[in-house]
C-alpha cells in the first residue's frame, strides 16, 4: 500500500500573503501561433553545430 494514496494538497493560508492581489492573477497563454517548420530545423541544427564545436563537449561514444 503506497503512502501516496493518502496525500492531500494543504490549503493556502493567505493572511500571511505579502503578494499584492494584482501580482497574483494568472496570464492566459493562447498556443494558437503557426510554426515555421523549416525555421525551427534551421534553428536546432545551428544547436547542436555550436554544441558540436563546444571545446569543452564531448561525446559518450568518443570513449
């Protein structure tokens, strides 16, 4: 029997919160924005290319 069944989140006690309430709220994300594919692959490729000639990286296969 896991201990994890029986945890439960303890409620917030917010007399002692010193956020004021306009830095609480919660901004929305809207994830509806296209991707340029070929633009992200560009990007990434140029990643690992600068991790490649990282002096300091290495390879788990080179050993």
């Amino acid at each position: 029997m896991s201990l994890l069944d029986h945890l439960e989140f303890q409620r917030i006690d917010t007399s002692s919160d010193d956020i004021s309430s306009n830095h609480s709220q919660q901004d929305d994300i809207f994830l509806n924005d296209q991707i340029d594919e070929a633009e992200l692959e560009n990007f990434w490729a140029k990643v690992v290319d600068d991790i490649h000639h990282d002096p300091e990286w290495f390879s788990f296969t080179d050993e």
